[in-house]
C-alpha cells in the first residue's frame, strides 16, 4: 500500500491593517493509492471567477469516481463540480486554528483510508442468488444519511455564525479599551491638573486675597485716624498723608480690578469639580464595561469552539451515514438528495 502525502503549511496572513487571520493550506503532494491528487471537492459559483469557489468537503469515494479532477474541464462540461488538490482554511482565532489542524488531518486520513477500504474489500462484481436488499431498509438509510447531511449543513452555519459573532465581540471589546484609556487620561489630568496644581493655588490665592483686603482696610483705619480726613477723600491741601492717600487709590482700584474677574476662578473651580467627577464616574463605567466585553469575547470563543465540535462530530455522522447507504448502494450519487 502506497501513502498519499499531505503538506500541511501553517502561517498568518493580514488581510486588513492590524487584523490577523491563522491559515492552513494543505496540498496532497503524492496521491499513494489514491487516482489521483485531487482529493477536495469545490463548488463552482461562478465558472469565470474561481475566487468565488467554495470549499464543500473532503472527497468519498464516490467524489473520487465521479467528480472531474480539473476546474477548466469541469467549466466545460457545464459542472458543478470539481477536484482541487489544495485546500486552504483561515481562522480568526489561534486556539480555534490549533483544533482544526488535528480537524483535518483526521477528516484527510479517513478520506484516504475510506478510499483504500473501499478498494480492497468493497469494490467490485458479484452475482448473488438470493433477493436484493431490502428497499424499506434502503429508503431508511438513503433517509439518515440526508438528516445527517442537513445536519452538517447546519452545523457549518452555526460555526459561521459563531465566527461573525466573535469577531463582533471582539470589536467591542477593542472599543471598550478605547473608552477606558480615553477616559483614564482625563482622570490623570486631574489628579495633575486640578489636585496638584488648582486646587492648592485656588486656595492661595483666596488667602492672598483675604490679606491683601485686611491690609488695605488696616490703611484706610490708619489714614482715617491720623490725617484728619476719611477716606476717599483726599488730604487739602497736600501733605505728608497725601502719599498714604496716593496708595490706596491704587491699592482700591488693584482690589477692584481683582474682584472683577475673581468669579472666574470660582467658575473655573466649579467646573473642574464637576468635570473632574464625570471623568471619574466614566472611568470606572468603561472598566466595568470593558469587564462584560471581555466576558463577551470568552463567552463567544466558546461558543465557537462548540460548534466547531459540533461541526466535526456532524461531519463524521454524516461519513457514516453516507459509507452505510454505499454499502447496499453503491451507485447512490451524495448529490440527490
């Protein structure tokens, strides 16, 4: 018995800036006892684009026996069908990518060796001499076996819905660490902006304030009490309390000047605490959001993971179904039903 070689070559590919994508190409280098190299069967969608082409499953025996090992040829003969030796899967998951390599080589080495049993203990010409099989029992099985494909059919659906869903997920999950930083910076510019800085130089400058409008009203007591005037009014004639006078008026018109725009600091303390508070207030949403999205993404790996599990076991179901119809049938085409 000759063994048919398969290559497995495993890499990433980038399909869009920053998005990586965990690729398979397995390519039957040597056919063994195999007809042929061509051991997957590809959907042809469209004859004149082959990127349309879709990958349906590996090849049974009858796939092997009855499905042109050549797209062109196929094209020709108006198919829609055919054999390709290369089969190339993409996963948007490693941990996923991992579990499908021992996916396919299992499904590869049951194909090959189907073939091989098929070759040597099942094919061939006999005339018997007792009635055919039961047609009840055939109808049962030609029946399983089109539950089973619906099943795997299913099942596929399921894994691409898994995907769609976990890439969703997964999009969330990156927005939400988005939000998260966008919103620690803010809470780091007030721990630095208004803690630090405003807060300790807001309450000093209303303690200089307070000691300035001391100091001056202590003047003005002073002037008031010696120069004989009360203030605003000016010394008259000018004399040595005339200087003193000159100050205040100065002093005044600082304070009132002063005052006039004070209210701006209050606004801007006002603003800063409650910025300050939202800013605290979305941070910790975005961690608790970032939490759930995070949980998404497991939840949604998960749930991947299953129906890829699901998918295989379906796979395998419908194998069987399909080997145990060939065994009374071996003319049944997978394709009829």
């Amino acid at each position: 018995m000759a063994d048919t070689v398969v290559e497995q070559i495993r890499t990433t590919i980038e399909p869009t800036p920053g998005a990586v994508k965990y690729r398979i190409t397995s390519t039957v280098t040597d056919e063994g006892d195999l007809p042929f190299k061509e051991l997957f069967v590809y959907k042809i969608n469209d004859p004149v684009d082959d990127s349309n082409d879709t990958f349906e499953r590996v090849a049974n025996p009858h796939d092997l026996q009855n499905i042109t090992p050549d797209r062109v040829t196929a094209v020709a003969n108006e198919e829609s069908y055919f054999l390709w030796s290369v089969l190339v899967r993409d996963y948007d998951d490693i941990e996923i990518a991992i579990q499908a390599i021992e996916a396919l080589e299992g499904r590869i080495n049951t194909a090959v060796t189907t073939w091989v049993t098929y070759q040597t203990d099942f094919e061939g010409t006999e005339t018997d001499n007792y009635p055919s099989a039961d047609e009840e029992l055939t109808d049962a099985l030609k029946q399983d076996y089109a539950t089973k494909k619906a099943a795997r059919v299913s099942a596929e659906a399921d894994v691409t819905s898994a995907e769609t869903a976990l890439t969703l997920a997964q999009s969330e999950a990156e927005l939400a660490v988005e939000k998260v930083s966008l919103y620690q910076n803010e809470v780091l510019f007030c721990d630095e902006a208004r803690v630090t800085n405003w807060i300790p130089y807001y309450a000093g400058v209303g303690t200089f304030k307070s000691a300035m409008q001391t100091f001056f009203d202590n003047m003005v007591t002073e002037y008031n009490t010696y120069s004989g005037f009360t203030y605003p009014t000016a010394p008259s004639p000018a004399n040595d309390w005339t200087g003193v006078y000159n100050v205040l008026q100065v002093a005044a018109s600082a304070l009132a000047a002063f005052n006039s725009v004070e209210t701006y600091g209050t606004s801007l303390d006002s603003l800063f605490t409650s910025f300050c508070g939202d800013a605290n207030s979305s941070y910790n949403g975005a961690i608790a959001d970032k939490t759930v999205k995070d949980q998404a993404v497991a939840n949604a790996v998960t749930a991947k993971e299953e129906a890829e599990a699901a998918l295989a076991a379906a796979q395998t179901a419908e194998d069987e179904a399909l080997a145990a119809v060939m065994a009374l049938c071996p003319d049944f085409d997978p394709n009829s039903v």
